[in-house]
C-alpha cells in the first residue's frame, strides 16, 4: 500500500461514491461491476490455474460484488459454488441487479455451508455492518475459516468494523487478501481488524481524481527523513534535550530513549536517572550527559531544566515519591514535554495540570487510565479515544498500536500504517519516546514532531524486522536503524 496516502471511514466511501454516481454519472451498477472484475482479475493473477471457486454471499451490496465475481468465473469455465447466507429476496437496487445478471449467466446459489472451491471468495458483509453478526453469518464465517483453500475478502473481511477496525464477532473471516475499493477503509489499518486482513490490495474503481478532491479522508503519515543539517551545524543549534527517567531496576527505558534521540539527531541529550545508573549509562553511551538525582537533591537540576529544549519524561520513571517528585518539578519548567510510559499514569492518577503543546505517547491501557471515567472501550473506538485525549489535555496525542493514530485539538491528523509484529518488545515505546523528543527539541512543532517520530520509528522496527528475517528484534534494533533516515 506505499501509493496509499489517505484513509477513510464508512461515511467518507459513501460520499465518494455519491460524488461519483451523481456528479460524474457512473452508475452504482457500474462501480459494482468494476469491483467485481478487479476482484476477479487479482485471483486469476494470483491463481492462474483455478479450477473452482466458492463465493459467499449475504443480502448486501457487498453480496452484489460477490456475484459479480461468481458470474465472471462461470463465464470463465471456472465451477462456482455460490452460498448465499440470508434471504437472497432481500438484495436491493445495484446489489439485486447483480444477482439477476449473475442468474442470467447460468449461476445457482445454495445455502449450505459446505465449501468446495479451491478459493474462497467472501462477500458476507460490507462496509454497512454494525452491532453484532447474526447467528447464520458466524455459522458461514466459521465455514469459511474452517476451509484450506485461501479466502479473498471483497472491501473487508466480513466480521471487523470498517470504521474501526473492532470485532463485531469473536472470529472474523481471515482474509488471504482483502482487496477493498474506492478508498483504504480505516478499519482496516488499525485496532484488532489488521490481524484479518491479510495483504491489502486496493482498487480505485477508476474513479476520476476530482472525485477524491473533494473528501478528505485521514492522512496517511508519510515522512522520509530526519531534518537535514547544514554544514555549517554544531550541536548547540541542534537541540538539546532532557531524557527523565530510570527508577531503580528500570534504568534500561531511560538508557534506551536516550540513545534513540541521539541517532533522531538532537544535538545533545542530557539524562536524569537514579545515581545508581550513572555509571552504567555513561560506560554503554559515553555521549550522554548523565545527572544522578534523588528525592532530596531536586533543586540541583533547576540550571539544566532552564537549558535544554525540550523534555522527556516517562520510561522507567516509576510510580512511587521519586517519579512523581520529577514529574512535578519538569511540570514548573516551562518546557516543550513528551510524556510517556509513568508519567503518564503519574498524570492520570494525580490528575495534573500539563503545559499546553505536550505530547501524550499512551498506548491502550494507559489511554484508558487517562480516560478516567470517560465512557469510551478504547481497544474498539481508538479514533474516538486519541480525539477525546487530544481534546481533554489539550495537547498532541499519539496513542500506539496497530495503526498508532496521532490526533491534536483540530482532530485526527494522521495514522501511521508502518510496523510490525516484532516491535511487540520490552523498550520499543522508550525508543518512541527519545525519537520524538528529538525532533521537538530540534524545533518540530509537537504534532509534526510527533507524526515524524512516529513514522520514523516504524520505518526503522520495519527495517529492523526485515534484516532479520522476519524473526524476534529488541528495541536496540530499532534504535540501530534510526541511522539511515538522516540526509
């Protein structure tokens, strides 16, 4: 999906295919014919000897789309099994079309669930599916799952929000491939939705591009490189800033945030850490510039909290009288801050006031304790959630996961499709967290700062995870492979 620079939601797809269907005169029946055909040409690519087919539909359009690809492949000389899950009687305008068109060709449907075809097609459900599934449906999605032969999911794979990307049943269709259209659903990129997805493929449909102009859709984050250095640069113009953190047994989340906003490029990173540490720190990274503090000694850091650019507080800050002791000493310094890790459950449990333009990093459990008593389920309305955070703190909000989706008070403003599964690693957050810090140290405004953080932390868990195969990485890794972003 590299060409992706855009998401959209269930409302959004609607109003590009009205804009279509009445501004520029293509029929519905002919966008359903266009998706139809791209999904059945992706499988005859995908499967050039295909013998026979099973398409499961249900009572929508995506049903429509469904036969579509049933009557092309009877055409074809392909067998087609169709399965039609709910009262075929219930199709309507372009989806009912379909149908008939598909009859016209000499297709039959059954509604027994038993698969024979060598792929699986799912038409189920389409975009329009809220609530729960109906009972017949996870009989048919569970059939589906149960089979061998691989499935190719028609916009999504019928069971996940296409808002959302949330379960609407305990075990949705596991997609192959989904191939989706118009535009890249957001459910499909974030939430628990992308483990069903498989490889996405889009079609557009051949929609105009004038059509697109006139929706905006959620920016896909997409940032190259780390800010570019003149020639002429030296550290003090490069940004200095404040890495807080490293309670005893956790100087490791400081240590690794530090070292990430060094290969982000700030010029200078000063660390706050438990005495202990300090030699530690010093002996791995002899270019930070380590402080040890206690609970006692605060006020030895009132000279360098009045120095350094930006701060950043969190990783392995802990949540006993030394973490929140720091925490309310960098909350009267006046300084850009990236919270993270236990500054952020500090600040929930404390309920503290922050400097406006702060960056909140939480992911799902510590979005929830911020939340307090909001009645969001953060796991199934992240785009909610990151909003209402973003709007409660008055800040730039990053809120991490699959599809880790950054907001600030005009909204949502991006959502990074970058990641995988390997940056499930103890520090991989820290890393996050000095990246960021970096680039708002250098000067980055905090939403920019903490989009290109974002994407350039995926970027390199992703270079990272492809080195070595596809295998386990450490947060190091990703830190390593910060290097080759610069100019």
């Amino acid at each position: 999906m590299d060409h992706v620079n855009r998401l959209f939601d269930r409302k959004a797809i609607r109003e590009l295919e009205d804009i279509a269907i009445d501004s520029h005169g293509i029929p519905g029946i002919t966008l359903m014919r266009r998706a139809g055909l791209s999904a059945f040409d992706l499988i005859l690519d995908r499967w050039p000897n295909i013998r026979s087919i099973t398409v499961v539909c249900g009572t929508g359009n995506n049903a429509g789309d469904g036969y579509v690809v049933a009557g092309l492949a009877f055409n074809r000389g392909i067998e087609v099994q169709v399965i039609q899950v709910g009262d075929h009687t219930k199709l309507r305008d372009d989806g009912l079309k379909a149908y008939q068109w598909a009859k016209e060709q000499g297709i039959e449907h059954q509604s027994e669930v038993e698969i024979v075809g060598q792929v699986i097609v799912d038409a189920l459900l389409g975009i329009g599916a809220t609530g729960t599934v109906r009972e017949d449906f996870v009989y048919a999605i569970d059939k589906i799952n149960a089979s061998p032969a691989p499935v190719v999911a028609l916009d999504l794979p019928s069971g996940i929000s296409a808002d959302t990307g949330a379960l609407m049943t305990n075990s949705p269709v596991v997609a192959d491939i989904t191939i989706t259209f118009v535009g890249v659903k957001l459910g499909l990129c974030t939430g628990d939705g992308v483990d069903y997805t498989g490889q996405i493929e889009l079609s557009t449909l051949d929609l105009p591009p004038e059509v697109f102009e006139k929706v905006e859709g959620v920016p896909v984050i997409s940032t190259g490189v780390l800010p570019k250095r003149r020639r002429s640069a030296y550290k003090n113009q490069l940004g200095h800033l404040l890495v807080i953190g490293g309670e005893r047994g956790m100087g490791g989340a400081a240590l690794l945030a530090s070292e990430a906003a060094l290969r982000a490029g700030v010029g200078l990173v000063s660390v706050v850490t438990r005495s202990a540490h300090v030699s530690g720190f010093i002996g791995r990274r002899p270019e930070l510039m380590v402080q040890g503090v206690e609970e006692d000694d605060l006020s030895s850091l009132d000279d360098l909290l009045d120095r350094v650019d930006a701060i950043a507080i969190g990783p392995g800050l802990g949540r006993e009288s030394w973490g929140y002791a720091l925490l309310a000493k960098t909350l009267k310094a006046r300084k850009p801050i990236v919270f993270d890790a236990d500054a952020l459950n500090l600040l929930a449990k404390e309920n503290l006031t922050i400097p406006p333009e702060s960056i909140l990093t939480p992911h799902t459990g510590e979005a929830v304790r911020l939340l307090g008593d909001v009645p969001i389920n953060v796991r199934e309305e992240r785009q909610r959630a990151v909003e209402k955070l973003a709007d409660y703190y008055g800040s730039t909000i990053v809120l991490k996961g699959p599809g880790t989706l950054v907001a600030d008070k005009n909204g949502l403003s991006g959502i990074c499709i970058l990641g995988n599964p390997g940056m499930a690693t103890a520090g991989s957050g820290d890393v996050l967290t000095g990246v960021i810090g970096a680039l708002r140290a250098q000067g980055l405004p905090s939403t920019e700062a903490a989009e290109k953080g974002v994407w350039l932390h995926a970027a390199a868990g992703d270079r990272a995870f492809d080195s070595l195969g596809g295998g386990a990485i450490i947060a190091s890794d990703i830190v390593e492979n910060l290097r080759v972003f610069h100019k």
